[in-house]
C-alpha cells in the first residue's frame, strides 16, 4: 500500500478483507519488497509532489515498468496513466506513472458534479459495483492493450492493462470487496 497520501486505511482494511497480506510502502526498501502495489484515492499533485521527495518517481516507475502488479484509484488511477491532461499547475503538477496506456483527464466529473455515485456494470464482477465518485477522473484514450472494466454513461471509469488495474472510483468507500478480491487475484497470478 502506497502510503504517503490519500486513503490508504481504507485501503488496507479492504484488502485484508480480501485475503491479501498488507505492509505500507513510503520507502524505496519497502517498495523492493511488494508484489503489487495499491495507489489509493487523495490529490495526484501531493502524492506526485511527496513521490519525489521520497525518491520513490524512478523507482516506482521502473518498477511498474517491470510489471509490478497495480491498483490505483481515482488519484491512483491518474497516476496509473501514461498522460494527463488538466495535471494541475506547472512545477506542482500531477506526474503519469505509466503501467496503463492511457489519456487520464483529471478532475473531469468534478468540472460537472463534485461527487456523485451510482451503480454500474464492471465487467468479470457478479452484478454491478456501486461506485462512488469523488472530484474524479475520466480515461479519454485507451492504448489497443488496455481492457475496458466500466462506464459510467459515455465515460471510461475502470481499466486493466495486463497486471494494472484503475478505477475512477473508491470501492475501498463501499463494504464490497470484489474489486480488492480481483487485485488480490491478479497479485496471485490467479486472473
Ligand atoms: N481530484 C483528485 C486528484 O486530482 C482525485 C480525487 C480523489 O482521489 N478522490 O488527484
């Protein structure tokens, strides 16, 4: 679990529920040591502002590079991304980590409707997932190797690329746990 930022409490408790064996990362030695790692909700400028000052940018892109197995939501989504667009103000601006091929617009619900959630279909779930979208972004372009997870409406909101996954949304915000218990699943090689 990255955690420099963001929710990551809600992270963890969702992925312990999902079976999975939970350490924080914050420093390069912890991040060597991780077979996936989850990106969690907050402010893509902070986590990319403090992703520097712990020297983790190179690192982690190297590693994502490698194919560490990610999950990134709404914040972590962004930084999932090979491209940003709205990244914020120049010199303090959301950074594209790579792992998915993908344009991100950040912020792009939050021009319309600051929060908002819904139930939507997600694909390889049993039923829909109620998504809860705060200030979140949108996928404006997908690579040919991206998958497509969900829409919300016209609007991309959940993707995978091989071990990475991303959504616009915060599952850890709901008491369902089948988008964890999926990561979980790609982290075991079993999906
Ligand atoms: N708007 C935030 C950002 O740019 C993301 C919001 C969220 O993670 N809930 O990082």
């Amino acid at each position: 679990m990255l955690a420099l930022q963001g929710d990551t409490r809600e992270h963890v408790a969702a992925l312990r529920e999902a079976g999975a064996q939970v350490s924080t990362v914050r420093r390069r030695s912890e991040l060597d040591t991780v077979d996936g790692l989850v990106i969690p909700g907050g402010e893509s400028t902070a986590m990319s502002h403090l992703l520097r000052v712990f020297d983790l940018l190179d690192p982690l892109r190297e590693r994502l590079a490698a194919g560490l197995p990610a999950y990134g939501s709404c914040a972590g989504m962004i930084l999932l991304a090979t491209e940003i667009l709205d990244a914020g103000e120049p010199g303090r601006e959301a950074v594209p980590l790579g792992g998915i091929d993908m344009t991100v617009r950040r912020n792009a619900f939050g021009r319309q409707v600051d929060s908002f959630e819904g139930d939507i279909d997600f694909e390889g779930l049993d039923g829909p997932a109620h998504a809860v979208f705060i200030r979140a972004p949108w996928v404006e372009r997908v690579g040919p190797e991206v998958q497509v997870l969900a829409q919300a409406g016209e609007h991309i909101v959940a993707v995978r690329q091989g071990a990475v996954l991303a959504t616009a949304f915060h599952p850890e915000m709901t008491g369902d746990r089948r988008v964890h218990k999926l990561f979980v699943d790609i982290v075991a090689g079993a999906v």
